[in-house]
C-alpha cells in the first residue's frame, strides 16, 4: 500500500510541476525611500501582475511576512507602524499563484535603514576648501568618537551613499575624489553605521561645499583673440573698399567715354548702317521688252533693291 500511495504523491507533484508556468518577477520599493527614523512608519510594496495570489515578504534575518491579494489589485503592501532596529535588513518579495499554477522568482532586494538619533552626528572637513580647479584631487575627512563602524559619504540629491569606508578603530575616514569634474560639485555630509547594526545609521552630520573655480584662460589668449578678430575685421574693410573703388571708377569710366562721343558727335547719332558688299547685278522683277513701235510709252526698267539683313547692321562703338 506504501508504494502505491508513494507512487501517487509523485505523480502529483510532476503533474504539478508541469502545469506550473513561468510568471513575471516582481519588484520592491520603500516609502518613504530613505531618511527613516526609530519609530517612523515604512511600507514595503510588492508590485506584480493583475492577478490573484499569495505574497511573501523575506528579511535576509529569517523574517518572512505573506497575505492574499486579489486579482483587481497589482500591489502588495507590508506596513512597519513603528519601526524599529529589528526591521532593519534587506528585503526582497516573490508571489505564488494557483491559476495557473505558478511562483515567481524573488525580487532585487532593498534595503531598510533606519536611523538612531542617540548616536552623535560625525565631523566632517574638506581640503582644499576653495579654488578647487577641474582635475584637482579633493579630499574629504569624517570622524567621531566611536570604534568599530563604517563610515559613508552622501552628496545631496542622490539616493545611495557614494563611498564608504571601514574602520577598525576611533579615527577618521577619508575619502578622495580623484580629477574632480562639473558632476563632483555639491553638498556632502557623513554618516555611520556600527558593525553591530549594519542597517542602523547615526543622523546625517555637518555639510561641505565643493565649488569648482572657472578655470582662467592661458596668458595671452584673449589678446590672440582680440588680434585675429581685429585681422578679420580689417581684410572685410579693406575688401569692401577694394570693390567700391572698382565701381566708382568703372561708372567715371562710363561717363568719360559717353562725354567723349557727345563731343565728337553732337547729334549723338550712334548707328551707322555698313555698306553690303558688292552684289551681282540686279534682274529684273518682270523681264521687259519694249515693243518696236515708237509711239508706244516707254518705261524704264530698274533693278529691285532688297533691304539689308539685321546681321549687316552693327552699332558702332565711340570708342
């Protein structure tokens, strides 16, 4: 009978396995997405696909939170009233769903930190502090009294910390920003967590200014410049005279040889007719010949003269 009942809970569970499909992953988020104190209210929300289904949560401590959501809902929500250093970790969310049956992998996980204002705020400096050029190394220090903690540098208006650093002991943190650029300029502050409570932070401390200082041109740039545009600006003159005196002098030109032929001619008359180039003789229109009778009227006979071609005219030049 054992057998038989084995061979049955196998079946069941290949059948299973083959009906179940892939679903989509789902994602995570936190809001408030950071600046969470002791005692503030967090929510973890789980968003996946329109449909129904079972919902986990999992803290990287073991911790695992799971509720039903229908399928006219695509989130999941896990509220935290009052949070506390127990809540703090990483979390990630993953779904099952029977219709078809299914489980999705695991989201990308987010992290819950949580501030404690018990711990004092750390010091922070900056070198150099003004006339910071682009491509200068800066340098930004951070420090407090307490050993064993990890220290983090934020600039303002980013979510994640840009560096962080290990200390063994009390000292102090430096952070170097190498060849420093138009993006490295902002507002930096520290902060630090204890090795104890990696996800427990201490208040944001006092804040630095990177400014960059425009770099200044090399010597002699500006009167380079100053002495090409004056160049530019003297060859476009000095074209632009070049082509008025051309034209003043072509119209004078003009005007002389018009006066000229005024004076030589004064009845400015200025078309000759050329002479056509000697012709045969002319026939006559109508051939005539003249009766014998002497009383009968005799009418001379002239040849036709047709009229010159356009091509025999040319206007004669004054000149």
């Amino acid at each position: 009978m054992a057998p038989v009942a084995l061979a049955l809970i196998l079946g069941w569970c290949l059948v299973a396995a083959s009906r179940a499909q892939h679903v989509p992953q789902p994602s995570l988020s936190l809001h408030p997405r950071q600046g969470v104190s002791l005692g503030d209210t967090v929510t973890l929300r789980c968003h996946l696909p329109r449909m129904a289904a079972w919902v986990w949560l999992y803290q990287d401590r073991g911790w695992t939170h799971n509720k039903y959501k229908d399928k006219e809902q695509d989130v999941g929500e896990f509220s935290f009233i009052s949070t506390s250093r127990e809540h703090a970790g990483t979390y990630r969310c993953q779904y099952h769903v029977s219709e078809p049956l299914g489980i999705s992998e695991q989201s990308d996980p987010v992290e819950l930190v949580v501030t404690d204002h018990s711990y004092p705020p750390p010091s922070i400096s900056i070198s150099p502090k003004e006339g910071v050029g682009m491509g200068t190394n800066v340098t930004i220090r951070c420090w407090n009294r307490d050993d064993g903690v990890t220290f983090f540098l934020h600039k303002d208006g980013l979510l994640s910390p840009t560096q962080h650093q290990d200390l063994d002991g009390g000292g102090t943190a430096t952070f170097i920003i190498f060849g420093v650029t138009p993006a490295d300029a902002g507002t930096y502050r520290c902060s630090y967590r204890p090795w104890a409570h990696p996800f427990v932070s201490s208040p944001l401390g006092d804040s630095v200014t990177l400014q960059l200082t425009p770099t200044p041109a090399p010597p002699g740039a500006n009167g380079e410049s100053c002495g090409i545009l004056a160049v530019a600006v003297a060859g476009g003159c000095v074209t632009a005279l070049t082509f008025s005196l051309v034209l003043i002098i072509f119209f004078l030109l003009a005007a002389h040889r018009r006066q000229t032929w005024r004076t030589v001619n004064p009845g400015g008359e200025w078309l000759k007719w050329f002479h056509p180039p000697e012709m045969p003789p002319s026939v006559p229109c109508c051939p005539f010949h003249p009766r014998t009778s002497s009383s009968a009227p005799h009418f001379p006979v002239h040849p036709v003269q047709f009229p010159l071609p356009f091509s025999l005219v040319s206007f004669w030049d004054p000149a």
